[in-house]
C-alpha cells in the first residue's frame, strides 16, 4: 500500500464512488504509479508481479477513458486464460457499476461462439483471449475502428503459451492511433522485442520487490466459504494459545463486521481502518499493546507502522490483492526473534491468489483441515483439566470449598459425580458456543453449491452473523424447532401489540424464562406486564415485548451478558 490515496489519481466521481463503495482505502503501488500515467496518455510497460492489484491499475482508466453513448468497442484487452479473462471482466463490473449503459464482455474458447457474438453487439470493452479474439477478427464480429486503448496483461505469459503471432496479427490489423498497455511479470527479449515493435515511447513502471522475512512463521491456509468465516476464525482463535492475533480484512465494511461478530461470541476485540480517528487509533493500538484487547481486526492501511512484538497469530480473513500485502500483514508476527503464526482463508479464486502468492515467497503454504467443532471442545477440555491440575498442584491442604464438597459427599452423592459436574460448570462458564458449518461435513471444505460460488467475490463479502440466516434459510434449527417453524407460523405466534425481540442466547446455556424476564425487567426497567412470551430453543431466545417498548429493551441490553456470555441483540427479523 502507499500513500498517495484515489482521489489523487485524477479519477472521475463516478469511478471514485464505486472504489469508495467497495471499501479500499487506498490505491497499491503500480496503481498510484500508473494510473496517472495512463490517463496523460502515455504507453506503459507494467512490471509486477500477478496479484499486486494491476488489473485495476489497467482497469481504471480504461473506464475512464470509455464513451458509453458510442456502442462499439473502445478497449480491448488480451489475456492469456479463461480464468483472467473471467476475473478481468469481474473487475470492470465492479469499478464500472456508476457508469450507464457500460458493456463488457469476455470472450475465450471452448465458449458458444455465437453468444460471444451477441456480446461483442454494442460492447464498450472486450476482454479475451488471443486465439479466440483472432477468430472474432476473421469473422469480422470484432470491430476495431474506435479502439482507444489496447491491453496486454501477462504479455510474458501469453508468448510462452505460443500466442505471439495472434497477439502481433491483433496488434497489427487495428488501424486506429491507440494507446497500449503492457503488463508482465517479467521483461525477457520477446517482451522487448514486442514492445519495441508496437510501444510508442512507453514509460517503464516496476514495482520494487520487498525483502521477504517469512523464515520463522509457520503458514498455512484453511478453504472456507465466505458465510462460514466467523466460526471457522472461532474455531482457530480456541484451538491456539495467543496473547495477541491481528486479523486482516480487506475492506473497512469487512472490518466493522468481523469485530462485531468476534464481540457477540465473547473475544475482546477492537478495529483500525481508515474512518478511525488518529487519537481513537492511538487509544486502540495502546489497549493493543497492553493485552486489554486480544483481538485486532484490521486492513491494511490502518495497520502500518503497527510494530508490537508480542503477537502470535495472524489471521487473513481475506486474501490480499498484493503479494507484498500478504508479507506485509504477516510480517506483524513472527518478530524480535520469536516464531509466529499465519492463518488465510481461501475459496474458489482465491487458489490462484495463493498460487501467486507461493511464487513470490518462493515457498509452500501448508493447507490445514478445518477444524471441527470436537477438535476445539478436546482442546477446551484439554486447557481445562491442566488448569485444575496446576491449581491442585499449587495449593496446600485445606483447599477451599472442601466444607461444601464434604456437605454433597454426606447427601450420598459421588465424588466423581461431583468433579463431573464441577468440570461442566466450568466448560459451560468460560466457552463459546459454537455451530455447524458446511466444511464439517464430508468433502465440505471443496466445491461448493451455486450460492458458495457467488460468495468468492474479491470484496470479502458479507458476514453470517453467528448463524442467523443460515437457520432462516431452513438450516438446523428447523430441527430442533419440529420441522415446521416458518417464518408464517413464527408471525402467527406473535400476538397482537407485541413486538418480537430476538436474543442470541438459548437453552444450551441452561437459561430459564424467569431468568430471562428477570434480566429485561431489571436493565430496562420495565413497568409490570410489558414482557409477553419467551420461547427458549437450543441457541437463541425469542421474546415478545409490548409494542412501543422492543427498542428500549434492545438498547439496555446492549454489551449485557448472561452466565457470563454476552449475546447479540436484536428485532427478530423473520416476522
């Protein structure tokens, strides 16, 4: 990341809202460099590596450059894959989205070609592959008279794979005096004899490599779908002892979702992005510093200059564009000497980011199963029994509490009963409860069903916060609600002047409705008679309020915990 923000680029409105919108705070390296450059019209030569957010360094001002009111092709850009073609055009919807009419369309082989044919009708930007776009070329479905602007991402890439004389034929039959755009990995003598033969005085843009200090951080990786983020990071925050752990998001929206979701399952955590206040920042990173918050939920841009030696795990909660990113981010462990570890969450496209990713640090990163929900309760169990026994080490004769364990000893009961039920209490007092996710299931950390797919944005996504929509999709609770709890019934259920509050906390706790009644009354100062039905299920509680009290209730038990857990809060949405 640097400096140098958007709206320093020279950016239009509409490009810089949709940017804005999708949460970046602030341009990579090859972005402030070239964007400006692209725009004063110079022809580039790009060098850096795949991943270091060039596709939007070459996307940008492409859109820029568009006319939408001329329904005819204005950029053409060649890459060397189905797969690139594919992500390409994804980008442009992205940034494209404030543009009107905006068309893009991909076009590679093994596609139906006269589809492709009935995209390139009135398409601003063409996105493809060179064999497939040499066909549209002979078939005279690609038009090429108001070509501004002509694209080569991984130029060194495309002539290994033997597409030089497609991309020179491309190159050569377009008449127009059209700015080119070369990105490579790499500058070996054919990409300079192609640039010599086809550049107009391009200006070289290189992204210096960084030093890589990764040695002592042991990496791995974890394929999660995007809705099963939070309670797979539960799951590797219980099952690993840390002081510290910093958890990079990639976008601010992602940031202030992961810390609210991370609050509502009880971890101290606190966020930094770039709407965070310098003194706030300050204050946050301090608590850091200090151990009062375990947990930092961060992008990138609000974590530099975080240098604080203590941290032991780093999370990311999404993969970054840049590979420099990703040495960055896990750069904050790992520190003074010490060993750390790194965490990253992938699905779908994301493998090839990794992959990228792998080529740059010149080394593996090691994939690791998820764990399960009975790896992180033996691990719980297994903190649990060493506390007890260092506790029972550490004291002397005459252990407190022994009159109370003597008083049930006397009532008949066994001592083994009684440590069972001590242990339980305990476990029950100091975890987390967690859920089902689709990777517990067999095979369920591969593929994916057609909503996954559509959760493999680069964006990060948006969380399930702990489990909601899930279970009002038809998920586990319908089960142990009889398997027919509609939202139709759930309404019905209501009755007239009440409202229906939802509580993220339920019967496993042990909680009972006077528990429940006793709590509200007492923190929201209730007049007798306002609190109607409360109906307990396994992990969440429904409560019916008289109507015109549901947001006084809501807001007193904010930041409030039951048994020691605090619980989310809210309108039950499904009425």
């Amino acid at each position: 990341m640097t400096d140098v923000k958007f709206t320093d680029l020279g950016l239009s409105k509409p490009l810089l809202d949709a940017v804005l919108d999708l949460g970046y705070e602030a341009p990579s390296q090859i972005q402030a460099i070239a964007i400006p450059k692209i725009l004063e019209g110079h022809d580039i030569v790009g060098l850096s590596e795949t991943g270091s957010g060039k596709t939007a360094a070459f996307v940008l001002p492409a859109l820029e450059m568009i006319d939408t009111q001329v329904s005819r092709p204005q950029v053409l850009i060649l890459s060397p894959t189905r797969e690139l073609c594919v992500q390409i055009s994804e980008e442009v919807g992205k940034l494209g989205t404030n543009l009107n009419r905006l068309q893009s369309t991909p076009v590679y082989g093994g596609a139906p070609i006269d589809r492709q044919i009935r995209g390139l009708r009135g398409a601003h930007m063409v996105v493809g592959t060179p064999g497939r776009l040499m066909d549209h070329l002979r078939r005279g479905t690609l038009r090429t008279e108001d070509l501004k602007l002509i694209i080569l991402d991984e130029a060194d890439r495309m002539l290994d794979m033997g597409f030089r004389d497609d991309m020179e034929e491309i190159l050569g039959q377009v008449d127009t005096d059209y700015q080119t755009l070369f990105f490579s990995a790499t500058m070996n003598r054919n990409v300079e004899r192609l640039i010599s033969k086809f550049g107009k005085d391009p200006q070289k843009v290189e992204v210096a490599k960084k030093a890589l200090t990764v040695d002592r951080i042991d990496q791995s990786y974890y394929e999660v779908r995007n809705r099963s983020k939070v309670e797979v990071l539960s799951r590797l925050l219980d099952m690993n002892a840390f002081r510290l752990a910093v958890v990079f998001c990639n976008t601010k929206r992602a940031v202030d979702e992961a810390t609210e979701a991370l609050l509502a399952r009880g971890f101290t955590a606190d966020r930094l992005h770039g709407d965070i206040t310098q003194q706030m920042r300050e204050r946050v990173i301090n608590r850091f510093r200090d151990g009062k918050v375990e947990l930092l939920i961060a992008t990138d841009v609000a974590a530099r200059g975080l240098d604080i030696d203590e941290v032991d795990l780093v999370v990311n909660y999404d993969l970054p564009q840049d590979p420099e990113d990703y040495v960055h981010r896990i750069g904050r462990t790992g520190r003074a000497g010490r060993t750390g570890r790194a965490a990253s969450f992938v699905f779908g496209r994301d493998v090839y980011r990794l992959q990228n990713v792998e080529r740059y640090i010149r080394s593996k990163i090691r994939r690791e199963k998820v764990p399960s929900q009975e790896d992180v309760e033996g691990k719980r169990a297994d903190v649990l029994f060493e506390s007890v026994k260092q506790k029972l080490e550490e004291q002397e004769k005459g252990a407190p509490f022994l009159n109370l364990v003597d008083r049930l000893l006397e009532q008949g009961y066994a001592a083994t009963d009684i440590a069972g039920t001590l242990f339980a209490m305990m476990r029950e007092s100091t975890g987390r409860e967690g859920e089902e996710i689709q990777e517990d299931r067999p095979g369920g950390d591969r593929g994916g069903d057609r909503r996954d797919r559509r959760d493999r944005g680069e964006r990060g996504g948006r969380f399930e916060r702990g489990g909601d929509r899930d279970d009002r999709r038809g998920g586990r609770d319908r089960g142990e609600r009889g398997g027919s709890y509609d939202r139709e019934s759930r309404r019905n259920e209501v009755a007239s002047g009440m409202k229906q509050i939802f509580l993220g906390i339920g019967g496993n706790l042990g909680v009972a409705p006077g528990e429940i009644a006793g709590m509200i009354y007492s923190e929201a100062n209730l007049n007798s008679g306002q609190l109607g039905k409360i109906r307990i299920f396994p992990k969440h509680t429904l409560v019916q309020v008289k109507d015109g009290q549901e947001r006084k209730v809501i807001d007193a038990l904010k930041g409030q915990k039951l048994r020691g857990k605090p619980f989310p809060c809210r309108l039950d949405r499904d009425l």
